[in-house]
C-alpha cells in the first residue's frame, strides 16, 4: 500500500514537491492538497488526479486518509502545522526553516519529543555534489579542513523580503549544511554588510556576509546575495591543509558561441536541485514504509539551524558584533 501524502502550501515549493511525489517517487501517492489560494488548490488537484482538495492544513492534517504530510506553506506557519502533525502522529517533512525563531522550534521539538516524526527539507545533504565533498573532506585524504567558502545568489527575492528573511529563508540552508559538512556544531557568528545593492528596497541588506565558526574551529564565510540577477547559483569550497575541494557547477552542455564559452544558470533552485528533492522524498517515504529513521534532517537540525539564525540576527540588530550561538537544552 503506498504512503498517502497531503501536501500543504502549493506555491513554488510545495507544488514542485507534488508534482515529484506524483510522477517520480515509488511507493507514495499524493491524496490531498491545500493552500490559501484555492486556484492553486484546484489546479494541482485537476494535474494529480488522486488529489482531493482539503479545505486547510489542519484539515488535511486530520484526514484519515492522509498517512503522512509535507509542509511548503509560509514559513510563520511551519511550528503550527508541525506540531498539529505529531499530535496526530503523523510523519511529516517540514519545509526549511522549522520555524523562524528559536523559542517556536524549541517548543515544536519538545512536542515531538525524540518521537523523529518531524523530517526537515535541508536538501543539500542529498546533492550528489555536496554529499561527495563531505565524504572527500572526512575522508582526511586532504587534511583538516581550515576554512569553508559559501555563496548563496538567487535571481530575484520573494516580494517584502527583508534582511531577516534572507538569514532565515535563505542562509537557513548555510546553518544546516556546515555542520554536517564538518560533523561539528556551529558556536559562534557575526554578521557583515558591504554596500547595498541599488536593485533592492531600503529594508533589505543585499548582499550579506557572516561568519560561522564551528566547535573544531573551522571559519566559515557565508555570502547571501538574494538578488543577483544574473542566475541562480550556490557555490562551496572547503579548504583543507593540503588541498581544497568544491562543488562543480552542474552542467550538461557549454555553448562555445560569439568569442565565448559558457554554461547556464537556473532562474531558480529547482533545476539545480531537482536531483537532490527526488532523492529527499524518496529516501522520507522509504523510512515510512520500512518503519526506520528518517535519514533527512531531524526537528533538532531544525532548532540548531533557527538557533543560529537567531543569533546572526541578533548580530546584525547589534553592529555586527560576534555572537555565540546557543542552542536550547531540550
Ligand atoms: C528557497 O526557498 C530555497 O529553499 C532554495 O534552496 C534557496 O537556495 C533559496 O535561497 C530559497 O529562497
């Protein structure tokens, strides 16, 4: 019997989840669907035609019929609708962040309490590019990593995209993948701004730097860059004492046209990690059907994540000044 999945939240994200679910992923059926704009709604359940339409995400939550949720919606609604999704025992994979502040994740882990119910959506860990640099960097064959270079460029920011927005819906992925790159916590952070690009509004500082460090003493400098124009693209390399490694920008062809050589770039993320999605739910929806842990990020990722996002915020309200992270005690 296939996994039955209700999917809340079909903007961008939630919609290119069900649509991999539907046409992509082995043992799992999308039974429900929901969101606010209920054209949406309608639209997704016309394409996926075992997808009724639930009049909202608790709901949908509640159906009997739903064996197991995924949740794309606003990310002020991710605590809410996580926590309506373990106290009806239901295994659920949750969007980034798990919530934008580190007291609402904090509460969602305490409610799930070690249950591993709650998956988070920090796909870089199932790129076959990030995970081969984490098992080049621990592998030792290059010696001890000393320093990570992140640059993380959208085309364009969602509309009211402040500064806080870009840690936390963005850089959120940063918080998340350092740690597993290097299997070390990050404890420390400080915010930094160059001058502001012209192309954005007042409220949003664009581009970004900060600084991680982690407990082996690792620096990580971390770009945001939400409206660069120019393409989609996130980069990483990983200096180690005798070399360095980085992820290869994926590519199927280069154009050798008008005096140049090139390659392209995504407008946005699903192209560069449609691979790593497909990778994500399947892996989610095996640990259903076989009853073992979820290899996916855990609600804990999710809190150490938000805890560092809050701290970087709390450098940037503060001067930029370092900052150490604390991760509640659950
Ligand atoms: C988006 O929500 C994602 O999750 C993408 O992976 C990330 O790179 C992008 O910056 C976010 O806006």
């Amino acid at each position: 019997m296939p996994v039955r999945v209700g999917v809340i939240g079909l903007g961008v994200m939630g919609a290119d989840h069900a649509r991999t679910l539907h046409r992509m992923v082995a043992n799992a059926v999308v039974i429900a669907v929901t969101d606010l704009n209920t054209d949406r709604s309608a639209q997704l359940s016309a394409e996926i035609e075992s997808a009724s339409v639930a009049s909202d995400g608790i709901a949908l939550i509640n159906d009997d019929e739903v064996d197991a949720v995924i949740i794309a919606s606003h990310d002020s609604t991710h605590a809410e609708l996580a926590t309506a999704c373990v106290k009806a025992g239901k295994p659920v994979l949750c969007e980034k962040p798990l919530a934008p502040s580190t007291e609402e994740a904090a509460s969602v882990v305490a409610t799930e309490n070690g249950t591993g119910l709650i998956s988070l959506g920090f796909n870089r860990r199932f790129d076959l590019a990030f995970a081969e640099l984490r098992s080049t960097v621990q592998s030792g064959d290059l010696g001890e990593p000393l320093l990570v270079h992140f640059s993380h460029r959208n085309v364009e920011s969602y509309p009211g995209a402040d500064s806080a927005f870009s840690i936390t819906g963005s850089a959120i992925h940063e918080f998340d993948t350092v740690p597993w790159l290097l299997d070390s916590p990050i404890v420390e952070v400080s915010w930094h701004a160059p001058k502001r690009s012209r192309r954005v509004s007042d409220t949003l500082q664009d581009p970004q730097i900060m600084l991680l460090r982690t407990a082996d003493g690792v620096l990580t400098t971390a770009e945001t860059f939400i409206n660069a124009a120019y393409g989609y693209d996130v980069r990483c390399e990983v200096v180690c004492e005798t070399g360095a490694v980085h992820v290869a920008k994926p590519d199927n062809t280069v154009v050798d046209a008008a005096g140049r050589c090139g390659t392209m770039y995504p407008r946005d993320w699903r192209p560069r990690f449609a691979d790593s999605y497909r990778r994500e739910l399947q892996a989610w929806v095996d640990a259903i059907t076989s009853g073992n842990p979820t290899p996916l990020a855990t609600a804990h990722d999710g809190l150490a994540a938000s805890a560092v996002a809050d701290a970087v915020i709390t450098s940037m309200n503060g001067g930029g000044k370092t900052v150490a992270v604390t991760i509640p005690e659950i």
